[in-house]
C-alpha cells in the first residue's frame, strides 16, 4: 500500500509543485489549504505524514499540530514544517508542539524529499 502525505499550504502553486514531486516519488497525496481544511481531510483513513505551511488562515500550522496530536488515530503523525519563518524561537515552538522537521521556503526539493523520505519511507 502507498503511503499518503498530507499537504497544507495557503499557495495552490506550492501545494501543486510538491504534489508533482510526491507523486513522482510514488506517494499519495492529499491537499488542503489550510489548517480547518487539513483537519476535516483527517477522517480516520491512513495518512503517514503532514506538510504543513505556518502561516495560514483559518488555523496556522502549529495550531494544526497541536490540533492533530489530540486525535487518537493521528496521535504519532509525524509533521514536516514548510514556511517563511526562519527564527529560533518559532522552530523550538514547532519542536515543542511535536514538528518533527522545519524547512525554509525558498526550499530545495532534494532537501524536502529527504525529510520525507526519513518520516514516511517506505512508500509503495
């Protein structure tokens, strides 16, 4: 079975360009745009992973993790942060919320498969 990633961001260009690397790479891939969105995507099937922006309307990224964390099915999703956002103390409030990854945008796509790679491989 594939493994499936779930992809929020606010910007359909980026969720679209990571979706055409993920589904090259042979993941599923589930988009929302924003953090509401991503939460009613969780409605008990399989996902592996969340890529999340964290800067979003409706609910940002850190809120969407601390918001996953309290649902039994999702408890242990491991979550990659992708965002603007480069201060310290924003990256330990990530750590400190259960983020398992942050990235940079600009981001290098090599760099972002990695990540995936090691908190949702193997996947098909």
């Amino acid at each position: 079975m594939c493994k499936t990633i779930l992809i929020v961001d606010d910007s359909a260009s980026i969720r679209q360009v990571i979706n055409i690397a993920l589904s090259s790479a042979g993941y599923e891939v589930i988009e929302a745009c924003d953090g509401l969105d991503a939460l009613s995507k969780l409605d008990g099937r399989k996902i592996n992973l969340i890529i999340s922006d964290v800067n979003m309307p409706s609910m940002d990224g850190l809120t969407l993790v601390k918001e996953v964390k309290k649902l039994a099915a999702y408890k242990f999703m491991p979550f990659i942060m992708l965002t603007k956002e480069e201060q310290d103390e924003l990256k330990e409030k990530g750590r400190a919320v259960g983020a398992k990854a942050w990235l940079v945008k600009p981001f290098e796509m090599q760099q972002m498969m990695a990540a995936v790679s090691k908190l949702a491989a193997p996947r098909c």
